[in-house]
C-alpha cells in the first residue's frame, strides 16, 4: 500500500500541477479570491503531504473529524467545479473531469490520514480515479507531440492554445488537463473556440489543425482563414519545436 500511495501521489502531481503554475495575470486584487485560487493550484500535493505525515506520525487522527472535514472539502470544491465548468464553454466536459478529479484528491488524501481502516480503505480507493486521470493526461502530452511530429514529417510547426497568442514553452503544457480550451461561446455562427492548435508550414501557406482531447488525435481545420477567431496567428511555426520545449 504504501508503495501505491507514493507512485499515485506523484503521478497525481505530476499529471494535475498547472503549468506554468501562476500564468501572467492570475491574481485579481482581492486576497481571498487569490489564497482560493492558490490553494486549487496546489491541491495536487495535498496526496504527497499526506503521505508524509503518514510516514512520520501515522494514521492516527479522529477517523470522525476527518471523515467530516473530507466530506465538507467535497461539498465545497464539487460547487466551484461545477460553476467553473458551466463558465467553460468547450472544455465543460474535461473542466468538470478535472475539478471533480482535485475534489477527490483532497478529500481522499484527508481520509488516508483517518485513524479507522474503514475511511483509510476508501480514501485509497477514492485515489485511484484521480490516479487514472492523470495517467491519460500524462499519455496525452506523449500524443500530441508524437502525432504533431508525424503530421510535420520534417516541416517547421508549432503548437498553440487556441487564442492564447503563445507558442507552448514546455511539454507539461502539453497534457491533457492541459491542452484544452476553457473559453466560452463554442460555436456562434461561424465562431468557433478550438482545443490545441498545431500549425504546420506548407508551400506559401498555413495547415491548421484542432487537437481533439476526446479521440486522442489532431483533427485538420478546413478553411481556418474564414473563421472569425482565427487559429491561424495563435503561434509561429519552428524547426525542431520540440527539441525547444521544457520540461515543465
């Protein structure tokens, strides 16, 4: 159990930390709403912390007080994951994945730390969702630069989340909580809001292509000149993209 809950803690790090951890212009002003929002950045290293307070002081903490306090951490993050997806137009459905996925983080880490093998039993199993979640989100960073390189076949490219007028610096940009858009109007006549982008060189012009989170795959975007927000100025296409990027 205990080498599990290790390799799940890091792998839930690893596959939920936001990348970059505080983009340019995250903070609003207010000190709550800032101490909210960093404390949602850092909930994916609440299962690391309470692996080592388990190694240095046991499970031995009120299994009542804890099962309580883990049940009001659902009721609380479950809220602000369903309002935040309802305000995330395309990615609803994966801003939803994800947000229930952190939820279940800190209330199954709280209930690791119970003194009762009952709760430790389904904080355990609890963890394993987010576990498998962020296995995909992992695997999906390695897709999307092996497809895009594929599609290239040797031809500057670059990759891009859509409307946000930055090329990606670092492969974790590239996972799959990651790589998805939260901007809102879907489609509004001839509007769209487009997931990853990758562009490619060719000849005297651009492809442009969406990356789909769903079927794992980039999808070529027919006539992207024509679209109000264009896909087309998102990045700028470079030899060896990928040797550039980061690690995180």
């Amino acid at each position: 159990m205990g080498a599990f809950l290790a390799v799940g803690a890091l792998l839930i790090a690893v596959g939920f930390l936001p990348a970059p951890l505080f983009p340019k212009g995250w903070a609003t002003g207010s000190l709550w709403v800032d101490i909210l929002a960093g404390t949602i950045v850092f909930s994916p290293l609440v299962p690391i912390l309470a692996v080592l307070i388990r190694c240095a002081m046991g499970a031995t903490f009120n299994r009542v007080s804890l099962s309580v306090l883990a049940a009001v951490a659902s009721v609380i993050f479950a809220v602000l994951s369903v309002l935040n997806a309802a305000l995330s137009g395309a990615g609803a459905g994966l801003a939803l994945v994800h947000g229930i996925s952190l939820t279940v983080v800190d209330a199954g880490s709280i209930l690791l730390l119970s003194a009762g093998s009952a709760p430790r039993k389904i904080g355990l199993f609890a963890l394993i969702i987010p576990v498998v979640v962020a296995i995909w989100s992992l695997g999906s960073a390695v897709a999307v630069a092996f497809q895009a390189d594929k599609i290239a076949n040797g031809r500057a490219f670059c990759l891009a989340p859509h409307r946000a007028h930055s090329d990606v610096v670092s492969f974790a940009q590239l996972r799959g909580l990651s790589f998805y858009s939260t901007s809102t109007g879907y489609k509004s006549t001839s509007r769209w809001y487009f997931h990853g982008i990758l562009l490619v060189e060719n000849a005297n012009d651009l492809e442009a292509y969406n990356w789909s989170p769903r079927r794992l795959a980039f999808q070529r975007i027919a006539r992207p000149e024509r679209l109000i927000v264009s896909p087309l100025n998102v990045c700028t296409p470079k030899s060896d993209f990928l040797g550039k990027l980061l690690i995180w």
